[in-house]
C-alpha cells in the first residue's frame, strides 16, 4: 500500500476496531450479570432471543449492502441512486423482519416472556436496516471511521442502558429493550452524519432500480445468511433439545468465540473495497495483497485461538464463575473456529468482488448443509460438545471451499509453505507442554505464547520485513510525515 492508503487503512482500523472491542467487552459484561446475578437460565433465555434477532438481522440488506459496496467503490457517481433505492428498499424488508421474528419466536414454541422480549427487539433489526443504506455509501468511499464514531456512541449508550437495568434489577425483557433503543439511536446518528458529506435521502425510487438491486445482491445474501447461520445455528438447535440451563452453559462459551471474531472482520470489512477496486484496476496488486494479508490474518486468529484454548479455565472462572466451569471444554473446542474463519476471510472477500461469487455462495452453502445435517444427531451423541462440533464442521467446509475456488477462479493461491510453518508454530508449542503435564492456566498460556512468537520468526514464517509492514499497517502517523 502507499503511504496515503496506509494512514486511511490505519484510520479506519483503530476507530473500527476500538469501536467493536468496547462493544464486545459490554456485551460479555452483560453475560456476566446475567450468568452471576440470575443464572445459566436466564442466559440461556438471553442467547436464544439475541440468536434469533442477530440471525434475521443478517438478512436485512437482502445482500445490497455488498453490492452497494463493490459497485460504488469502483463508481462513485452511483452513490445517490443507490442510496434512495436502498433506504427504501430497507424500510419495507424491515417490516417484513418483524413478522418473520415473531413467526420463528411462535413456531419454536416460545413461552409467553421470550415472546415479548422479541416483540419489542424486532425494532432493532428494523433501525439497523434503515442504517445500512448509509453505512454501505459511506464504507464504498472508504470512510470508515464515521460509523465507527457511531458505534462507540451507541456502546456507551449500551453501557449507560445496561448498567441501568443491572442497578434496577431487571431481567430479559429490559436488556433486550436497550438493544432496540440503541439501534434507533444509530439509525439517528448515521442520518445525521451522512448529511455531512451531502449523503441525504431525497425518498425518490425506481421499482425497476429496486429489483435490479434485489437480483444483483441476492448472491451476496446467500453468502451472508448462511455464513451467519452457521455462526447461529448451535443456539437454535440447542433451544429445540435442550433446557435453557444447558444452553446457558454452551452460550457462556460461544458468545466469547463470536464476539472474538471482531478484529477479523474489521479487517476483512476494511479490505473489501479496497480488494473491488484493485481486482478492477490493479490486479497485481490485489494477488500480493492477498497473498500477505492471508499469512497475517491466519497468524493473528492462530494465537487468539491459542490464547482461548490455553486459558478457557481461567477465562471461564473470572468471567462467570465456578458454576460455568463445564463451559471451559466447549470453549477450546469451539476455539478452533476463530483460526478458520480468518483462513478463509480474504478468499471469500476476492470471490464476493469478482465474477466468482456464486462460486462463494455453493461453499457458505455447502458448509451450512454440513453444519445442519451434523447438529442434531452430534447434539443428540453428545449433548452441547455435539453443537461445537457441528459449528466447527461446518466452517471447515466453509473455508476449504473458499480457498479452492479462490484458486480456481482467480489463481490467487495463498503461500502454503509460510502458513504451514505458520501453523505448526502456533500448534506444537501447546501440545508438547500440554503433553508435559502442564494443565490449562496462565504458566501454559504464557509459556506457549513465549514459544509459538519464537518459532514463527525463527522458521521464518514471519520475517522482520512482515513485522514492519503490520506495524506501519495499524500506526496512525501525522498527516505531513
């Protein structure tokens, strides 16, 4: 990247990703009350109804967002056309959410709370839609950091609203309640700020330009629902077997693997128009940011993923308590997700810009009909190790697919002989100590951490010169050096 790109990158980077981490600590905060205060099942309550409007959330945008993206990044003079669409086009579907959120609650055979509690969610998924049309505008210009500012915004209001109801003592329906008051303060704010740079909705549409849209992103919904199925399907599954106490116990595990993944999306949301334009302009440039950018995300969720697996007692102990410790297995099991989704990141990100995108939707397809046809016969055989299991088969199916058709449709091939030196470093290092005697704690933790970053450089699978190019990749400078 050049140096401009470089301080734009590192810009977006850390007002995105301090934006999501403050978030994400606020919401295993409110795990934590919920797990402490009324227990595993009123958690397990918490996931389910979150599970359900998280998982229609996904099919919001219908698959524009994308579209938006990859198409005015490339052209920015479609802006305003697709934003009237767009935001049309999202106050409709929002309405639709609504009745399908309280469709699924009924047919799943909800009691009468969680019912509630979804009835008054459901206008989260509704404002957060109507905030995508200028999210998407504003991402394909590469700006980055205005929705970030948003986000921290609404996490301190997430904050103040939460701990609000913690201090009250409310329960489920309150904290749900704070979730929709906070996706119609971001809808405000995101309306507010696109007018800063003359983004205004003028409610002019085109029927004909509205169905273009639809047809053009449904390959890029295909490929964001079911690759958020996958990440939601265990809970769904677990609701349809399993009494809310057992599901507490799985969620005290899998909100902290998903909620971890927030730094490789930020990272993959940052390069996807970054990768539309290249493939268009500099395909070159795109075959070696691909390339590199693949070693490094699979490097960074290797040692997260060590960090989770190494650690899951302490981490469970400190965070929910000794009631939760069943919690610790599920989560170095469900560990493995984190270092196979950052694998298949960049692939899936160059397929979705490219003329390969169908070829993204038949692996997030192939990997959730996996992860379907596994859950409920693993759940059956071995309860909630059963949901990890299903969820892990189906990112691997996933991310495999990724990468070969990446290979297949773009001849962009990872450097296989740095990742697996890559992998090795991050793997043997805990397995050796483990087989040692050392148990899951802080000396394995610490000790592994210590030898994995030493054999990543003396294997040379990470150089000095990948080092530099990271650190100038995240480090703001001033605008004149």
């Amino acid at each position: 990247m050049t140096a401009p790109a470089l301080q734009r990158f590192a810009l977006n980077f850390w007002t995105l990703t301090t934006s999501k981490v403050l978030y994400r600590l606020v919401s295993i905060g409110v795990a934590m009350y919920l797990a402490r205060a009324l227990g595993a099942g009123v958690l397990g309550a918490y996931a389910a109804v979150m599970n359900v409007l998280t998982l229609f959330l996904a099919f919001a945008d219908l698959g524009v967002t994308n579209l938006v993206i990859k198409d005015v990044s490339r052209d920015r003079s479609l802006a305003f056309t697709y934003l009237d669409n767009f935001f049309v086009l999202q106050f409709f579907v929002g309405l639709a959410l609504i009745v399908l959120i309280m469709l699924t609650g009924v047919l799943s055979g909800y009691e009468h709370l969680w019912l509630i509690a979804l009835a008054i969610g459901s206008a989260g998924p509704f404002f957060s839609g109507l905030s995508n049309a200028y999210e998407a505008l504003l991402n394909a210009h590469e700006r980055f950091y205005p929705f970030a500012v948003i986000e921290f915004v609404c996490m301190l209001a997430f904050l103040l609203g939460n701990g609000a109801v913690v201090l009250a003592g409310g329960g489920l329906v309150a904290l749900i309640a704070v979730t929709s008051l906070v996706s119609l303060l971001r809808f405000i704010l995101g309306a507010a700020w696109a007018r800063r740079f003359d983004m205004r909705v003028r409610l002019r549409f085109s029927t004909a330009t509205v169905r273009a849209m639809l047809v053009a992103g449904l390959p890029f919904l295909l490929i964001n629902g079911t690759h958020f199925a996958i990440q939601r399907m265990d809970i769904l599954f677990l609701t349809w077997t399993l009494p809310p106490e057992r599901i507490g116990i799985y969620a005290a595990s899998s909100r902290l693997i998903f909620a971890s993944l927030f730094l490789l999306s930020a990272v993959g949301a940052l390069l996807y128009p970054v990768f539309s334009r290249l493939l268009h302009q500099q395909p070159e440039r795109a075959r070696e940011l691909y390339v590199r950018g693949t070693l490094y995300l699979a490097v960074v969720a290797g040692i997260m993923a060590q960090l989770c697996i190494t650690l899951a007692p302490v981490i469970i102990r400190i965070l929910y308590g000794a009631a939760f410790a069943e919690s610790a297995a599920v989560l170095q099991l469900l560990a493995l997700f984190i270092p196979l989704f950052g694998f298949g990141l960049l692939a899936s990100n160059v397929l979705m810009v490219s003329e390969g995108v169908w070829k993204a939707v038949a692996a997030s397809v192939a990997g959730l009909a996996v992860g379907t046809i596994l859950a409920l016969p693993l759940i059956a055989r071995f309860e909630i190790t059963g949901a990890a299991l299903a969820v892990i088969a189906a990112e691997t199916v996933a991310a495999t697919m990724y990468i070969l058709w990446t290979r297949s449709a773009l001849q962009l091939t990872p450097n296989w002989r740095r990742l697996s030196l890559a992998v090795f470093s991050l793997a043997a290092p805990p397995a050796l100590l483990y087989a040692a005697g050392l148990l899951p704690g802080i000396v394995l933790g610490a000790l592994s951490l210590l030898l994995s970053i030493t054999l990543l450089f003396l294997s040379r699978a990470l150089t000095g010169t990948d080092l530099r190019e990271l650190t100038d990749m995240v480090r703001v400078r001033r605008q004149g050096a």
